[in-house]
C-alpha cells in the first residue's frame, strides 16, 4: 500500500481542523508583537547594574558619579538615576542641603526615578541621599566618618532596613562585593570594623544566607539576635559620637520589611523562626529603639510609619511611590518638629 | 519569538492599552461603518474613550489589563493545546497508522520471519539527536524534513500543521514537573 495518499490527507486535514486553532493563536502573537515592538520603541535604553557602579577602597563599592543614566531594576521596570560629582544620587550636594539620609537601596532611591524619590519631593527642604544598594549600617559609619566636618550642623538621618542590614553588619561581602563589616575585637569585648579584605576582586569565600530566615532570628531572644543587636549598639554609639562632634543632630529611623507589616508575612516568618511561639514583629524595633534611648538618639519606628501598600507589589522589597511620598513627609515632620530624644510614634 | 506574557513594566503598560485601544476603536469604526452609521468615528472615540474610562479613577487599571492579558492567553494556549492534541490523536494518528512503517517487522512464522534475520537496528544518535531538536529549533521544519528524509519516514511530514501550531503557542511551563533529565520508572 502506498503510503503518500495517507501522508497527504493526514497532513491536509489536520491542517484544515487546526485552522481555527492557527487562527486565534496568531492573532495574540500578533497583539503581543504590537505591543512588544511599540514598548521597545518608546523605553528609554538602559545600561546593566554593574556598569552604575565603581570600587570605592573604603565601601567596596560605590555608584559612578555624574551618572544620568537608566537601569532595569530586577523584576520591576527601568529607572532613571541622576549622581551628583561624587555618586550619591540626586543633583543637591552634601553642602547644599539640610538633611543628610544615610542608607542603603531605599535611601538611593532604587526602583524610582530619581526625580521622584522621598529626597526630591520636597522643594522646600533639600534632602541629600549618601546610599547606596546593599549597603549595610558598617557603611553607614565609614560614610559618616568620610564626611566628618561636612556633617557640621545638619541633620542626620540614618536609615535602617530591617531585612538585612542586622546581618550583613556582620558578613563580609554583598553577593560579589566586598564589604566592610564588624568583627570582635581582639578581646573580645567589642567590635571593630574590618575591612582589609576590601578589593576590586569578586568575593566568592560565603554561601549565600537566607535574608527572610535571619529576619525572623531577629524576630526571636537568642544568641544570634544579641550578637547582631550588640553589634547595632556599637554602630549606633560610634554614630552619635561622629555627630556630637560635628554638631550634627543624629535620628535613626527604622525601614521595615513588607512581611512584617502583614499577618500573613508575620505568619510566614514565624514559621522561620527558630521560637515561633516568640515571635515578635515589633523586637527589632523594640531592640534598637532601647539602644537609641540608651544613647538618647531619637528613634523612628517604622513598623508606626509605613504601611503594607507602601512596598511595590511585585519586586516586593522596595517603596513605590506613595512609599517615597511616606518617607518624605517623614522628613518634613522631623525637621519642622525635631523629634525628642524618646522613641517617637509618627502615624 | 516574542513572548505572549508581558511584563508589567511602564512602557509595556502605555504599549498595551495603545494597541488594544486603536483595536477596540478600530472595530467600533468597522462596525458603525457596517451599520451605516453617519458618525462612525464618533462611536469610534466613544468606545476608546470608555476602555481608558476607569483607568482615570485608579491607575492600578491598567496594571490589572496587563495581568488580565498575561491569564487570559495563558488560559487560552492551554485550551487551545489540549484541543491540538486532540484533534492530533482523534484525526492524524488514524489516519497516519494507515501508513505503515519503514521498519522491517520481520514476524516468527511470516515469510520474512522464515530468514531469522536480527531485528537489532544500529543506534543512530545523529537521527535521534535530530529528531528531538525537531520541534525545539527554530529550524524545526527543516530539522523535520531532514529526519523524514533520511530514515524514511515522511509520513513525519503529515505532523507540520500540528507542530507549527504547538509552536506557535510555546511551550507550557510546568512547574511542579520533575526535571526532564529525571529517570523514572512509573
């Protein structure tokens, strides 16, 4: 038997009974390649991470200056991004402006275009970001220390995210980037700052540790969490003492992780946790706003600031922005109503 | 190929409600046309107008016509796969098995048995690599014909409009799937 004839009306007919099916198939393609070529035409080109950033000997890493440029943040939308002549973002420089923000991706501004981050939304004070993403609150100290007398009579704000600034005081890298960071001291009875290991070259010695994980250990009493908190304190007093001496006003405030601003997250993280039946959402506030008492530095929690729909919903760790917006009358308050050497509630 | 699934990010959002706008307006257009209505344009921008309508109230409309989109096709590829299939095993494969096979089943007992000739084949991995890359490949068609080809088998032909259908709606990601390279014996 000849096998043609079966091949041809096999192939004829599945092609016929499938037309309706190729039909509407290619009419979403064709939607979908409308829409695709139309968004390359109209999203402004972008230049990769990496290429925003440069080694600093003391950071580790630090962004370009003078970038006016665009960036794809992970899982979000591209961003532009203006630098000032020595990185930080924003056009305002440190002597220009009344508030210095020291952080880390939220005092950046990452995931926003810089024109409408918390520091450029108030005309009327002039806020200066000195951040960067990854940062962690051994950063925040080296860049007080770098700018010394140019913090004289400002204020201060120094902002901490609750996810992993607690641990990562305490690693010595960022992913690839090499960080300073705290270590015991020889007699093991503080901390120092350790950053001889700081170069260009990729660290690549530590596993990479859970983020969600050791924020819930922070969430918890152990011995983990009194390390990391013991390790804030020292952060916090070498702060105050670079402020005092310049004749800064030093606040902390405090930037929470969006699961801990829901009972869900707070259930999730429980679970984590190594004491669920101790867990606290509100402990790593509570911890550093004793030590803020203790060293009188006025305190901001977050947790009594910003609100679930604050974050974006997606990408899931950054301020959108009515989350910047949050910030920057955060700001307006604290400097028009300086706030007291108590821990202040500010909803 | 252009993904179907598009991200939420801004210039896709403008980009979606753009296209899906001018379609809807354009249709409203076509049908007032045919209607033989005086004003069709009127109707046309009256249509436009009320697709962007509740996008005015909350921005997060627009994000929502995104994800909208992204479930909708999804759902629609997937039904539109089962019903390739379908129509695949009920129509193609009876018609296919009339066809026969270019390999020699040499039966115990049958005239050709008679010779108790091996029916061990020499393992062709150029063939078999060919044939797996068949329908992966952009150059799938090709790939195919070239398989048909050479082992004479072109009845593989008769699996073009199935399998350029299949790829015209990409390949569904199942998540909970064991990886592909996984070895099992259910």
């Amino acid at each position: 038997m000849s096998r043609l004839p079966f091949t041809v009306a096999a192939g004829f007919l599945s092609a016929v009974a499938l037309l309706p099916i190729i039909t509407v198939a290619l009419m979403v393609r064709g939607i979908a390649l409308a829409v695709s070529s139309l968004a390359r035409a109209i999203e402004p080109s972008y230049v990769p991470w990496r290429d925003l950033m440069t080694y600093d000997p003391v950071l580790g890493w630090k962004p370009r200056p003078n970038l006016d440029a665009n960036y794809y943040a992970d899982n979000d939308d591209v961003f532009q991004l203006v630098t000032d002549t020595e990185g930080w973002p924003g056009r305002c420089s440190v002597e220009q402006a009344d508030v210095i923000a020291i952080g880390d991706s939220f005092t950046f501004g990452y995931g926003i275009d810089s024109e409408r981050a918390f520091f450029s939304l108030d005309s009327s004070i002039r806020v200066k970001p000195v951040g960067a993403p990854g940062y962690s609150m051994v950063h925040g100290i080296r860049i007080m220390e770098q700018l010394g007398g140019r913090l004289r009579g400002k204020r201060v704000l120094w902002m901490v995210y609750l996810e992993n600034d607690l641990q990562d005081n305490l690693v010595p890298n960022m992913r690839q980037y090499r960080a300073p960071f705290l270590r015991s001291s020889a007699d093991r009875t503080s901390w120092e700052i350790a950053s001889e290991h700081i170069s260009p070259e990729p660290w690549t010695a530590s596993q990479t540790i859970s983020r969600h994980a050791m924020l819930a250990v922070f969430c918890v009493p152990g011995p983990i969490a009194d390390r990391a908190y013991s390790a804030c304190e020292w952060l916090l007093h070498r702060a105050r003492a670079i402020c005092v001496e310049q004749d800064a006003e030093l606040a902390v405030v405090s930037v929470p992780h969006r699961m801990l601003l829901s009972d869900k997250g707070c259930s999730l993280l429980a679970t984590l946790s190594p004491a669920p039946e101790d867990f606290d959402p509100s402990r790593p506030d509570q911890r550093l706003g004793a030590v803020c008492n203790r060293l009188k530095i006025p305190f901001v929690a977050g947790r009594e600031v910003f609100n679930y729909a604050d974050y974006k919903d997606r990408e899931g760790i950054h301020w959108n922005g009515r989350g910047h917006r949050r910030m920057a009358a955060l700001i307006a308050r604290v400097v028009r109503h300086p706030l007291g050497t108590h821990n202040a509630r500010m909803r | 190929m252009v993904q179907v699934a598009l991200p939420h990010r801004r210039a896709y959002v403008i980009s979606f409600w753009f296209v899906l706008t001018s379609l809807m307006a354009m249709g409203a257009l076509a049908a007032g046309l045919a209607a033989g209505l005086s004003a069709a344009w009127v109707w046309a921008l009256g249509v436009a107008f009320l697709f962007l309508l509740p996008g005015l109230f909350t921005a997060r409309y627009f994000n929502l016509g995104i994800s909208a989109w992204n479930r909708a096709t999804s759902l629609i590829f997937r039904v539109l796969r089962k019903a390739a299939m379908r129509l695949c095993f009920y129509i193609i494969f009876p018609l296919i098995q009339h066809s026969g096979t270019s390999m020699g089943l040499e039966l115990p007992g049958s005239a050709q048995g008679a010779a108790e000739k091996s029916n061990w084949h020499i393992h062709n991995e150029a063939a078999r690599r060919a044939m797996k890359d068949a329908v992966r490949g952009e150059a799938w068609f090709s790939d195919l014909f070239r398989h048909g080809r050479t082992t004479g088998n072109w009845w593989l032909l008769s699996l073009v409009p199935l399998i350029f259908t299949l790829t015209l709606m990409g390949e569904e990601v199942q998540e909970t799937a064991p990886p592909t390279s996984t070895y099992t014996l259910y």
